[in-house]
C-alpha cells in the first residue's frame, strides 16, 4: 500500500492559547464534578470557570499587545489577527458575565458552565476561521451548547420551547449555511478563503442572459446569499430573526446575556471576514444583499420593539435593530467601516450585557419580574441600580456622550463616508424609533413606585460589582471615547487580513 | 476655565442629590446654592468675555470640547443660571425630590452646554442629552392625567428630527473634510468652506426642523400645549424659558451661518411660517381659558417674532433677537412660576374661575403687574426694547414682514392684560386653598428679575452691544457666500470604490 | 455547466407533474366534495377503524442511550484514521489520540456519574 505522506500540521499553540486555555477549564470542571456531590461546590466551579475565563482573556491581551499578530495556524485555516482578539475578548466578557449570574441560579451546574465554555470556544474560533469547513465546524461547536443552555430551566415550558424552537431553526439555518459552503466550495475547488477570494474575482458578473461563465457566475452568487442566509439567523437579521423574541423570553437570563452578545460578534466576526477577504474583490453584487438585508432589519426591528412588555423581548428586538446595524455599515466593504462595526460592538457588549445584568438582579429568576412593569419606581427603591440601568439604556438608545452614541456616530461616519446615504438615513430613522422604546422603561424607573410589587431581590456582590463595572465601562468609553479608539484603530490599520490574503 | 464654570457648577448641582437620599430640604439648599453658584458665574463671564477653551477629546474624528463665551452666548448662559435658581426657588418637590432637583439642573446644564459648544458634535451631543431630563420631568413629575402621553410626545417631537440631525451633520462634516484636509466638526473651520447650494440644501433643511421643534414654531408646534399643560409650572418654565432659546440659539450659531446660501433660499418661507406662528399664538392666546395655556402661546407667538428677526438675515435684526430671546427668557419664566403660584393656592387654573388675587396678595400681584407689563411691551420695561430692534430689522428686510409682525404686538397687549384681568383683578374672588405668600427666598429670587426688566428697558445697550459685534460677523457671512467658489461636492448617489 | 444537471431537473419536474397531476385528476374525476361521507376521509387501514391514538408512548430512555451510543460510537471512527497512519504520525499522532481518549473518557465517566446508563432510574 503506498500511502501520501503526511505531515502533521504546524501548530503555533501560543496563537490558540485562549481557546485552550477554554477547553482544559471545561474538562477541569467536568473532571473536578466527577468527585463532587451534585448539588454541591457549584460555586467553587463557577469561580473556576471565571478564573478560566480570564486566563484565556489575559492570553489573548498578550498576543494582542505581543507582535506576533496577524498570524495563521493550522495550514492558513485558522488566522489570528487583532480583529479576532478584540472580538475574542468581547466573547470572553460575555461568557464570564454569564458565569457569575448563573452562579446563584438553579440553572448552575457543571455541565452549564462546561457548554458556556465549548460554546465560547465555537465563536472564538468562528471569528479567526480561514477555511469554509473550519467555519461551519465553529458555527455548529457555538450553537450545539447553545441549543441545550437554552432548556436549561425545565420546570419553565418556554424554556423548553424556547430551545425547541432555537434547535429547529438553527438546525434549518445550519443547512442554508453548509449549501452555500458547498457552492462556494464546488465554484472554487478549495476550501481556503484564500483560494476562495481568488476564484471569485475571476468569475463575470451574475447575468442569467450574459455572455461567458454563467453557471459559474450564478453558483458563486447563490452560495453567497445562502452563506449570508445561513450568517443572517445566527446574527439575528430580518426575515431570519423568528426565533429571537421567544428564545429570549423563555431561556434562562444568564444564557440569554452570553448568547445575545457571543452569537452576534461571532457572526458579525465571520461575516465581516468574508466581506473582506471574498466578497470585495468579487464580481458579485454583494452590497445589494447585504443593503436590503440590513434596512428591513433595522426597520423591522425597531417598529416591532415599541408594544414590547416584556423586558428581555424588547431587548431581543433591540439586539435585532443592532444586527441591522452591523449589516449595514459592512455594506461600505472598506476596513475602515469594519473597524467601526467592531468599535459599536464593543460598546453593544457593554451595554446589552449590562442590560441584561440589572434584568437578572432585578427578575431574582422569576418569570414576573423581566415585565417592564416591574420596574416602576426602580430609582426610589435601588436608586444605583436605577441609574446603571439608565446608563444602560440611553446608550443604546446611542444618547451621547455615551459609549453607544460614539459606536453610532462611528457607523454613520463610515456610511456617509462610503456614500451610503439611504443607509445613513435608515439607521438614523432606527435610532430615533428605539429612543421611543427605550423611554418607557425609562420612564418607569423614575415614576412613582407600585406599592403592590413585591420587595426586590437581593443583589449577589459580584453581580453588583459586574454592573458597577459595565455601567461606569459605558460612561468611560462615552467620556474618552479615544480609549478603545486606539484599540479599533489598529484594527482598521492591520485589517483583518492584509499580508496574509495577499491583497 | 471661566467658559467651563456655569457648566461644570451646574453638573455638580445635578449630581449632589443623588447622594442625599430622600432629605427634601437638603437636596433644594443644595440645588439653590449650586445654582446660585452658576449664576454668578455666569456673570463674572459677562464681564470676561469673549473667553473659549479647546480641549482635544477625539482627535481622530475632529472632536475637540470647544467651547466659547461670547455676545451670543454669555447672556443665554446667565439666563439659564438665573431661571434654574427661580425654578428651583419656586419648587417645593418632597415626595421624590432627588429625581426632581437633579433633572432640573440637567437640564440647565445641557442647556448651557449648547449654548457654549462650538464644535457641532459637542453641541450635539448637548442638544441630544438635553431632552432626557426634560423627557423624565414631564412624565414622572407631570401634573395632569396625561403626562405620560404628553412625555411622550415630547420624546417624538424633539428625538425624530434630531436623529435626522446628526446625519446632517456628519454629511456636512464629511463634505467639507476635502476642503479642510481632515474631519473637523469645529465651527470655525467649518465655516471658512464653501459648499455647494445643493449640498446645503437638505443639510438647512435637516437643521432648521430640528431647531424650529425646540423653539417651537408652527407647525412644529403641536408637542408645546400638552407639555407645557402637563407638567408642573416650574418644568413648563424651564422649557419656555430656557429650552425654547437652544433652538432659537443654535439656528442663529450654526444653521445661519454655516449653510448661508440655503439660508438665504428658504428665507422667504421661514418668514411665512414665523409670521403664522406669530399670528396663531397670538390667536390662541387671546381666547384661551386656561391661564397657563395663554402663556404658554404667547411664547409661540413672541418667539415667532424673534424667529422672524433671525430669519430677516442682518445684523439689526441677530442683534434684536438676542435681546429679545433674553428679555422673553426674564418675563416668561417669571410668569410660568407666579402662575404656578396662583394655580396652586387657587386649585385651577381656568380664568373663569380666578379672579381678585389683587385684593389678597397685594406685593404678589405687584410683580405679577410689572412681569405682565414688561412681556406686552411697555416703553421703559425690557419687552419694548427687545420688540424695537426686531422690528426695525425686520422692516429693513420687508415692510410686508413687519407690518404684520406689528399688528401681533397689538394683540399682545390685549392677552396679556386680559390674563392680568381675569386673575388679578375683576369681581368674582377666587377661594384661596392655600395662602398666597411670599416666602423670603422667593421674594429675593424675584427681585433681581424686576430689576433686570427695568434695566435692560432703560439701558438695552448693555446687553446689545455685545452681542453686535457677533451679529454683524454672522450678517457678513450670509453677504460674502455668494461670493466664493463652493467646493465638497458631496452626492447622494452611492459610489463603488 | 449547469447542462449537467438538465436530467436532474427534468426528473424533478416530471415527478412534480405526476404527484399534482395525481391529485388533480382525482379531484376532476372523483365525486363532488358534498358527496364524500366521513368514513371515505379517513385513513385506511384494511377496512378497520383506527381505534387508537397513533404513536405510540415509548420510554425516552431510548432516545438517551441511542444518543449516547451513537456519541461514544462515532468517535470511534477518529481511530481508523490514525489507525492507518499510526507510523508515519509517530509520536505526535500517539500523543493527539491519548488527549482525546482522555477528553472522551472524562466525558463518559461524567455521563456515567450522572446516571446516564442507568436505567431503571
């Protein structure tokens, strides 16, 4: 038998640090679970999981300051790059905010923090994924925890639905996305982004009644739209977006918080990655997708969040508006509209995992206390508490100087800049619905308290501190918006790929 | 750091009472004080101006906290500190009063900022901040059954075009970056470019409808009745006293001057508008029977002149403006907050059923008498003067204009004195619920008010010279336009790179 | 290119054809709809009524061991692969496959401690 030879794949492991620094935390918790009792030291894991987490964010500030980035592993499969690091860390503060307000939740136990980690690790690797079956491997590896943290509460029927009803169509998104793959694959003959730009460019433009390749032409563009289809129900893009109000609702808080940030910044990753790497050079009408893709979006978003009651719905729908956002400024295709799409989602993490923090301390678990309602007289009651969470809202309602206004100033600036004026208009007329939105529960904090309502629950002390830390993080990034600035710019700078794509 | 003062103060002010719990008095001893701080301030910057600060805050977008104390400004800023101090002197919030001191000064604060900022974005990020407290204190603090509705409102009215606001910005940003060499949002850069009318176009338009919301002018008006209706007498006097100035402001500072040929284009209309606003206001004032509604229209049509004024585009009419916009800011708000007296001892507010305060607050009704005076115009108190110079800069423009204009003064004189009528004097005496007094603090704060009515109806100079100069740089601006060449096309078509 | 796929299509379109035109043959020749008794809308089932719900309860154990075997199994395939190039892989192939043994063990050893094999639980 004669047999190729193989030779086994050079790994930089100092490259993939935070991700192995991820995956031995999660068997480190499974194994240490082994000899403990079941209902018992969960809070010794929790802070396991967190110190985990954080060794994985330390790595990745090292390779982010060291000079090794941009840098491929794997055979070029996998590329690390500032763009993946900053995101790698957005992904991070998601998954360890997650940890600590599930620490006190029944819904803690080993196997949520071990598929919180695997799921982290699926995006982190989603982000810097080089190669079409890398990236549908992060894709599932991110959502396959996902489906199961979402039952994760099975006294609750929502929970369960709101898993049911993710599984199903995220199964159902997974095979638009590997459809698309395989087109991109069968136009290209490789599986490399790389060799998957350079086929691109050489394909004529998309016309079914045009001379040359039309086959070629019309493959490529379908296995774009499927690709963006399959990118669109992870992002949570109109007309993709169905599942996102229910699971919101009925999946536990914590899960909700990690996956309403990890699942967009790993989608927002990849997608802006192909954007750079394949979509700009090709002959593909690209933009006209992704445009129209991004205005129903936001509109639709932002209108079907104004007669929401309950409070995780609505931030559902405003994680759908956001989504919009991100589509639209990757429409413009230069790196610097990525860096300013990875700038407003830094400052989205901020503020939706705040959001989503105060929901949690405030519900104490119950299903009665994420109704907005629950929230009137908030200020006189727990007046901090009050005050992170207007912070919290007004910055997404991008009310300047916080850090949410400077992420949208960032998007239009790129948009007018790119000449994208209907686009401009579109977010701007989004921004101004969801100030609508977010006034009410805005206006209920400061009205008069409800006699009736039951006490709230005490606030655990690292959830208060989370908080305090996000609250005065969006403050802060408003004040001195130059602090990240810095940071993003040399994402815009390095780019995501330049000296590696070869373009 | 003078230009920083009033602003910083008054942030201060805003913040103290979030750490003083539910201690009523406390929180107002602390409002009061920082806003008499403010004040002062503002007036030793009277004296000092013009003064600017540049302190560099985002470089790599052109972001600098600019801001200047200049003829423009350096009244308005006062205005702001004097009418927060009385707002707050005439507040009694003790159910929930650290949301209810900390807005109000907020709101001042915001309103100072806009005032001061000469970097667009700076004054944006003001303008846009300003209307979350109002937002709050119409809503939570609101006194008829549909505050939150009129909140609301207030919330559509002002955000909508002023989301639409920020784009018109950048896209003036990013039209004149070729011109400049980089992305400035500064003023001053900004206004050595030319760009081309198309541009300008939307851009004026874009501008102007944010700004005219905030005044307000018709028919952007409609949010004004149920706000000023529903809230408290002291919010509704911090929003036409204060509130309504950015806008006027900020139309003379930036939209003016920065886009003169559009200006220039759309002159004619906005004059059509002022002068229905004018008419209208004036209309409603005259027959309404609620006392606080004729106020508040009496606003919409006094600040209509005063639109008019600005919009007649020289420097007697800016000049006129500013003086007016300063004399409407002393005697609305003194007539929000005795109003606001009156409807609280007496229960109502309809005219129909007040009546005969004269006979039982005599020193009440004496102030009340001089602020009425002073807002319908009499030669001698701070009105007349105000009305003058607009007038005069308006004929200069169109005798049309202003002939109509001076027929809206007529009637002023008849609301106003038909408001004093109805409340102060006539047969039917109203039953007191509470008494009608004076309390030291009011009474001292009301004082300076009186003073400044009579002051600046003797000696306007003071308070126009200063802003001449301003006036007539704007004035020149809107003359030399038409004499460069426009560069910074900017398109709507998308362009692929 | 696309040419290649012409009889796929025409196989489709043919077995389109067929399943309506089945369909709308039998609603032009049948009866009219008000002439249909109930007993002819049921499914049949040799002439017997159904008398049960269909589906019937089975233990979701099944589904918890048939998940966990065919997990625990389809690793297994990540053997035959080394397997053949064990030699040429060396050390480092021996090391990759020792990780995952412990990886998976440490799973199956959880699964086990949280009673996933037992079934009378």
């Amino acid at each position: 038998m004669n047999l190729p030879l193989i030779v086994p794949p050079q790994v930089a492991f100092s490259l993939i640090s935070p991700d192995l620094a991820l995956l031995v935390t999660s068997v480190v918790i499974l194994a240490v679970a082994l000899f403990l009792a079941p209902e018992q030291g969960i809070r010794w894991l929790a802070w396991l999981a967190a110190a985990g987490i954080l060794v994985a964010a330390g790595s990745d500030v090292i390779l982010l300051l060291g000079s090794q980035l941009p840098a491929t592993t794997f055979s070029g499969s996998l590329v690390m790059d500032p763009l993946a690091e900053v995101l790698d860390l957005v992904i991070l503060a998601a998954a360890l905010l997650a940890v600590l307000l599930a620490a006190n939740r029944p819904e803690a136990s080993p196997d949520y923090l071990a598929l919180t980690l695997w799921s982290a690790i699926g995006m982190m690797v989603l982000v810097s994924a080089h190669d079409l079956i890398v990236l549908f491997l992060a894709v599932e590896v991110l959502s396959l925890p996902l489906y199961i943290l979402c039952a994760f509460r099975p006294d609750r029927p929502t929970s369960l639905e709101a898993a049911v009803k993710y599984f199903l169509l995220g199964a159902f998104s997974s095979g638009f996305l590997l459809y698309g793959l395989a087109l991109l694959f069968g136009v290209s003959g490789g599986t490399n982004l790389t060799q998957v730009a350079a086929a691109l460019a050489t394909v004529g433009s998309a016309s079914l009644f045009g001379h040359g390749a039309i086959g070629t032409a019309l493959i490529a563009e379908v296995g774009i739209g499927l690709v963006v289809v399959g990118l669109g129900f992870k992002l949570a893009a109109v007309p993709f977006h169905q599942w996102v109000p229910d699971v919101y609702e009925g999946a536990p808080t914590s899960v909700v918080t990690f996956m309403s940030v990890g699942t967009k910044v790993a989608a927002f990753g990849v997608l802006a990655r192909l954007v750079d790497t394949v979509f700009v050079g090709s002959a593909v009408d690209w933009q006209g997708l992704l445009s129209a893709l991004a205005v129903a979006t936001i509109l639709a978003g932002a209108v079907l969040a104004i007669p929401q009651q309950n409070f995780k719905r609505l931030l559902g729908y405003s994680g759908i508006l956001n989504a919009g956002y991100l589509v639209a400024v990757l429409v413009v295709g230069s790196q610097a509209a990525t860096a300013a799409g990875v700038y407003f989602l830094v400052t989205y993490a901020l503020m939706n995992l705040g959001a989503f923090a105060v929901i949690s301390a405030v519900s104490g678990g119950e299903m009665e206390g994420v109704m907005i309602r629950r929230y009137r007289g908030l200020f006189y009651q727990q007046p901090w508490t009050a005050v992170a969470m207007a912070v919290f809202l007004l910055s997404l309602a991008s009310i300047p100087p916080l850090a949410g206004f400077f992420g949208k100033l960032f998007i239009l600036q790129a948009l007018i800049s790119g000449h994208q004026l209907v686009l401009a208009l579109t977010v701007v007329a989004g921004t101004a619905i969801t100030l609508i939105v977010y006034g009410r529960p805005l206006l209920a904090m400061f009205s008069p308290p409800d006699p009736d309502s039951p006490p709230l629950p005490k606030m655990p002390m690292a959830v208060a501190t989370a908080i305090g830390c996000l609250a005065v993080a969006v403050v802060a990034v408003g004040l001195v918006p130059g602090a990240i600035v810095g940071l993003v710019h040399g994402v815009s700078q390095i780019g995501p790929l330049s000296g590696i794509s070869g373009r | 750091m003078l230009v920083l003062l009033p602003l910083i103060l008054l942030t201060l002010g805003a913040l103290a009472p979030l750490f003083l719990g539910r201690q009523a008095r406390a929180i107002r001893l602390v409002s009061l004080v920082f806003s008499a701080l403010a004040l002062v301030a503002a007036v030793v910057g009277i004296a000092q101006a013009p003064q600017q600060v540049n302190l560099p805050w985002l470089p790599a977008l052109g972001l600098s906290l600019s801001l200047q104390l200049d003829g423009l400004s350096m009244f308005l800023v006062a205005l702001t500190a004097l009418a927060t101090l009385a707002v707050v002197a005439f507040s009694d919030e003790t159910e929930r009063p650290a949301g209810y001191y900390s807005l109000i000064l907020l709101m001042a604060a915001t309103a100072v900022g806009t005032f001061l900022s000469t970097n667009l974005l700076v004054f944006y990020v003001f303008w846009e901040l300003m209307i979350i407290p109002g937002y709050l204190l119409i809503g939570t603090y609101g006194q008829g059954p549909d505050s939150r509705r009129a909140a609301l409102k207030f919330l559509v009215y002002s955000l909508v075009p002023s989301a639409f606001l920020l784009v018109a910005i950048v896209t003036l940003a990013v039209a004149a970056a070729p011109a400049i060499g980089h992305l400035s949002f500064n003023l001053d850069q900004l206004l050595a470019v030319h760009l081309p009318a198309a541009t300008q176009n939307w851009i004026f338009l874009l501008f102007a409808a944010s700004f005219m919301v905030k005044v307000p002018i018709w028919p952007l008006h409609a949010w004004m009745p149920d706000a000023y209706g529903e809230s408290r007498p002291q919010v509704a006097a911090m929003l036409s006293g204060v509130l309504s100035k950015t806008g006027l402001y900020a139309l003379i500072r930036f939209a003016f001057p920065l886009l003169p040929e559009a200006a220039r284009l759309f002159a004619p209309a906005l004059a059509v508008i002022a002068l229905i606003s004018i008419l209208y206001g004036a209309w409603i004032a005259l027959t309404h029977r609620d006392g606080r509604m004729v106020i508040a229209y009496s606003s919409l049509s006094h600040l209509g002149l005063v639109f008019l004024g600005v919009v007649a585009l020289n420097a007697l009419g800016l000049d006129g403006a500013v003086l007016q916009m300063l004399n409407h800011g002393i005697y609305a708000v003194a007539l929000f907050l005795l109003f606001g007296m009156v409807e609280e001892a007496a229960g109502t507010r309809l005219l129909a059923k007040l009546g005969g305060v004269a006979g039982r607050a005599a020193l009440f009704a004496g102030f009340l008498w001089i602020t009425v005076l002073a807002a319908l115009g009499l030669p001698g108190l701070n009105g007349f003067a105000g009305e003058f110079l607009l007038l005069l800069g308006i004929f200069r423009t169109s005798q049309v204009w202003a002939w109509i204009a001076i027929a809206a003064v007529i009637f002023s004189a008849a609301y106003f004195i038909r408001l004093f009528q109805l409340t102060a004097q006539g047969a039917t005496e109203v039953e007191l619920i509470r008494p009608l007094r004076l309390s030291p603090i009011r009474f001292a704060v009301l004082v300076p008010f009186v003073v400044l009515m009579v002051y600046i109806g003797f000696a306007p100079a003071q308070v126009t010279s200063r802003v001449q100069p301003v006036a007539q740089s704007i004035a020149r601006l809107e003359a030399r336009a038409a004499l460069t060449q426009p560069v910074g096309n900017y398109s709507w078509e998308a362009s692929r790179q | 290119m696309l040419t290649l796929y012409l009889p796929i299509v025409i196989y489709f379109t043919i077995s389109l054809l067929v399943c309506f035109g089945i369909m709308g043959a039998s609603r032009v020749i049948g009866r009219p709809k008000r002439q249909q008794s109930v007993a002819k809308l049921q499914p049949y089932e040799s002439g017997i009524v159904p008398e049960v719900q269909l589906g019937p309860k089975f233990s979701i154990k099944f589904y918890l061991v048939a998940m966990l075997f065919l997990i625990f199994d389809v690793e297994a395939v990540s053997f035959y692969p080394w397997a053949v190039l064990m030699r040429q892989l060396r050390l480092y192939g021996l090391a990759e496959m020792g990780l995952f043994i412990l990886v998976l063990g440490i799973g199956y050893a959880y699964v086990w401690k949280r009673g996933g094999f037992q079934w009378d639980r």
